[in-house]
C-alpha cells in the first residue's frame, strides 16, 4: 500500500473513533448516577431506565482514547 492508502484509512479510523468518543460522552451525559450513600458502578438512563455499567463504559472510552493516542503519535 501507498503511503497515501494509509493516511486514508488512519483518517477514517481517527474519524470513526471521534464519533464513538461522542457517543459514549453523549451516554454518560443522559446516565443518573445515584444520590445515595452506597457507592454503586451501575447507573441507568434518564429516559429509557437502560441500566449500564460505569466500568465498561470508563473501559471502552479508555481504550478509545488510547488509539487516538496512538494514531496521532504518526
């Protein structure tokens, strides 16, 4: 491959994990974390009552930025 084939795709992959970083940020906005003095990893959407997991989100937004990291290190 070209060195311009690859400069596609790492702008398409860098465009592709902006989006995703929105997305879950979007998520995060619109999650009701608990009031109560028991600290919990379990928060649920405001709308839909959807019950997510902080850590799998924290995980995936870690592992997301982690590649924009990489890819911008080029």
């Amino acid at each position: 491959m070209g060195e311009f084939d690859v400069a596609l795709k790492r702008m398409h992959r860098v465009d592709s994990i902006k989006k995703q970083i929105l997305q879950y940020e979007s998520l995060l906005s619109q999650l009701v974390i608990p009031e109560d003095d028991v600290p919990s990893d379990y928060v649920s959407h405001k709308e839909t009552g959807i019950v997510y997991d902080l850590r799998v989100l924290s995980a995936n937004l870690d592992r997301l930025n982690e590649e924009m990291n990489e890819l911008d290190q080029y």
